[in-house]
C-alpha cells in the first residue's frame, strides 16, 4: 500500500473542520470550458473569470440586492496587532475583468467589491486539487473585486516529504497584475503530540489494503469513505487525530508514524491556517491573531485597505471550526463541543476586531461554518451566527430571502447531496450608512480539466463564492 492517503469522510473532516459545508438544490450544473483568453473561446464568447460566456450573458445564479443597508456602529481605536509571516505588499493596479482585446465595453460597478471563497485546495482531500489549482488561481486573479479573503490555500508535503508553500505562491504570482497587495501568516503545528496504541490501527489496515490498495491518491478518501469508516471511527480519539493530521504521506508511513514513542502532530497541515488576503489597493496595516482550536488551526487575518474613493477599510479574513458531532467524538480539551469552540473562537475574534479595526469601516469575510436557516437552507450553529449579528455586523448575502447554498450537494467535488447550507459569509459593520449595490454567488460554474483518466467536468473547488458590492 503505497498511496498516499485520504482516508474516510471523518478523517477528512479531521483535517478540515471547516470543509464539512453542506447542500443540495444549487442551479445551474451548466459547462463551461476553461479559458485563458478569448483565443480559447468561441467567435460570439468572451473570456470572464477564466470561463468562456456569452458576450450577452453573465453568471446563471446572480442576485441583486439594491435596498440600502443602516448599520451604524462604534468601532474602538486601537492599534493593530503586527503579528505576520511571509507577506507580499507591493503596489498593484486596477486591472480584471475582461480579457484585453475583446471588443466589449464592460460598466463596472460603482462602489466597492468584496469577495469570499474557500478555494479547496486541500492536496490528498479535496479531490483534484492538483490539476485544479492553476485553473482556481487564474480565475482569482480576473476577479474583479477590491478585496478577497481565501481559504485552504494550504502547505502541502511534497514528493521529497518537505512543507512547500508553492500553492500560495502560484496564487500570489497569478493576482500580480491584478491583485498584488497580499497577506498571509505561516503559523506552525506547535510542540503537541497524538498517537496510536500499537495494535488499534490493524483493522483499519486490512480494510484499506483490500478495497483501496490500487486507489489513486487524489480518490483513497471516497473510497476509504465508502468501505472504511467504521473501522476508522472504532480508532480512539488520539488515534483519529494522527491519522488525520499525517494524511498525504503513504498509509504505511501514516501508521509507523502514529504508532512510533512520539507520535505525530497534533495540527493538520503543518499547523498552516490556510488564509489569504489580496487587494488591488495598498494595504497601510496589517496583522493576524491564532484562535483556540484542536485540529485544525484556526486564525484571523488582518488587512487595513486604503480603497480610492471609499477611504480606508478594516478587512478581515477567516475560516472558523466545523461541527463534526455527527463524524466524530470531540478530542477534548477547553471545551465539550466543535460549537463550544466555534461560540468561543467568535468571540476572541469579534473582541480583537473591536481592538484593531480604526477605520470605522469593518469587513469580516470567510469560511465560517455557521448559518441560518432561511427558504431552501439549513441552519447550521444557528446560535453562533446570531451572535455576529448581534454584534453589529450585517450580512446582506444571509439576509436574502432566499440565499442560494455555499456549500452544495450538487457540487461535482462533494460527496454529501443531503444538506443545503450558507456558511461562506461577507459581513459589514460600518459607522455610517452604506447601500448594497450587489449581492451574488460566484464561481458556481463548472469547467473542463483534464484529470489522470481524462477530460472530466468538474467546479474549481468545492465551495462556491460571495460576492458583495456596497457604496
């Protein structure tokens, strides 16, 4: 057994506590063939976002939303906490949209654009994350939006086993003309150490040696998914923690790993947070803060944007735990539940907000794996995303009357067709009033790629986008 691994729902669900999303009933499978520029396309198509489309037409599933939104709010004074690695802030132009050449006059909106999206590049889980990772970064980089907020845009072991961060940087490299100004902070996976008892990973083993043996690496964890995982969750917790924070080596080395005095890390990926922040505007301060977290490491990113014409805006990027109650027992710790941690990751994080944001102007975007139930969607932590709003921030994504799912069923890289939740959220908490000028879901188009069996149709990561224009 030589693949390098993926493991079962729950074990990538270890790795990712955020990437337990949900849904089902999102329109609009349509292809659409990837694209560079209009040479790729047809004579009556246009290159946008990396997907050839009528030159009459835009995305099938956008919304509008032009009521105007109150949201008067004090923000505290304080300075930013300076607490980064590994940032680029360089000066970038005002570029996007349409590819140069094309006879088309496009009108852009007025005001300011604001973009969020889990872009699943998550190697050994998501599945074709490898093949899908140039195609996600080019289509990033056409986004036409002042400021973006990623998430799982991770480290990955490579083929010589060393953490490399050539992802973020195919993505820093792509978004240099259009997207320049970025942020990131490599944080690490820390001293804390988890394992297996010797014999406890035998069944396991077995299961996985006799359905998934000749299983590629990118398809071990649908396979282990659908043949191994009550063997993976009779594991004890420390067990399915190590296993889960060391897949993307070979099962063999997974175990010998697991099973070794020392165990294995405690955090996945190296401990990385998998956040990106690009901007097209210079960015004047900058920051992070690391959230309490088991698993997964959980952090804030920080970006104060001087936007021409709109002054300076506080922008802040996240991605928030997952509730895995129905995968996994809770490892422990601080706290009884995925919730209880969530509950307590918002609160550190609305309290640093209301210390580093000066601008009166507060956006806060991510993955936060909590939503309410609106027509069509389930909730999802209900409670925990209440208590955003009760702090003052809107949501005019949420506060449709029927927002289309963020993480969907009908997504050709998820495996789960029962649920159908918003989590991925753009909120504001301005100090004076703003009006919403569009509210849409993104990057909810499918594309051809060519995988290691062939052309396959396919999304460029399992999560779809938001989009929020304001002036």
């Amino acid at each position: 057994m030589s693949s390098t691994t993926n493991f079962s729902n729950a074990s990538r669900a270890l790795l990712m506590l955020a990437w337990l999303g949900t849904a089902a009933s999102c329109a609009n499978e349509t292809t659409n063939t990837y694209c560079t520029s209009a040479d790729d396309c047809f004579a009556d198509e246009i290159c946008r976002d990396n997907i050839c489309r009528s030159r009459s037409g835009g995305l099938a599933n956008n919304t509008s939303n032009n009521t105007s939104q109150n949201n008067a709010n004090n923000t505290n004074n304080t300075n930013n906490t300076n607490n980064t690695n590994n940032t680029n802030d360089v000066g970038g132009d005002d570029t996007g949209g349409d590819d140069a050449g094309e006879d088309v006059v496009v009108v852009q909106p007025e005001g300011v654009t604001f973009v969020t999206y889990n872009v699943g590049l998550a190697r050994g889980f998501v599945s074709h994350s490898s093949v899908r990772v140039q195609p996600a970064a080019d289509a990033i980089a056409a986004l036409d939006a002042d400021a973006i907020c990623l998430q799982e845009v991770w480290v990955y072991r490579n083929a010589d086993n060393e953490w490399v961060e050539d992802d973020i940087q195919l993505v820093v490299a792509a978004s240099a003309q259009t997207h320049a100004n970025v942020h990131y902070a490599i944080t690490d996976a820390g001293d804390e150490r988890v394992g297996c008892e010797q014999t406890e990973s035998a069944p396991l083993l077995t299961c996985v040696g006799e359905f998934c043996a000749d299983v590629s690496p990118e398809n071990l964890s649908d396979c282990a998914l659908a043949n191994c995982q009550d063997e993976f969750l009779a594991l004890s917790t420390p067990c399915q923690q190590c296993i889960g924070t060391n897949l993307g080596k070979p099962v063999s080395e997974i175990i010998e790993t697991c099973i070794s005095e020392d165990g294995g890390a405690a955090y996945s990926s190296n401990g990385h947070n998998g956040l990106m922040l690009l901007s097209r505007h210079p960015i004047v301060a900058r920051g992070h803060l690391e959230l309490p977290a088991v698993l997964v490491k959980r952090s804030v990113l920080h970006a104060r944007v001087n936007v021409a014409d709109h002054g300076e805006v506080d922008v802040f990027c996240t991605h928030l735990a997952a509730d895995l109650s129905g995968s996994i027992t809770y490892p422990g710790g601080d706290y009884a539940s995925f919730e209880e941690e969530q509950a307590d990751q918002i609160v550190k994080m609305l309290a640093w907000i209301e210390q580093t944001a000066t601008s009166g102007r507060t956006v806060l975007m991510g993955d936060f794996n909590t939503g309410p139930a609106k027509a069509g969607l389930e909730a999802e932590l209900a409670a925990n995303f209440e208590a955003i709003v009760a702090d003052g921030y809107d949501s005019p994504y949420a506060d449709q009357a029927a927002p289309l799912c963020t993480y969907c069923g009908d997504n050709t890289l998820n495996a789960d067709p029962a649920t159908n939740k918003a989590i991925d959220h753009i909120f504001f908490k301005y100090a004076s009033d703003y009006e919403t000028l569009s509210v849409e879901r993104i990057m909810d188009q499918t594309v051809e790629l060519t995988t290691e069996t062939g052309a396959e149709s396919m999304h460029l990561s399992d999560h779809y986008g938001v989009s929020v224009s304001i002036k």
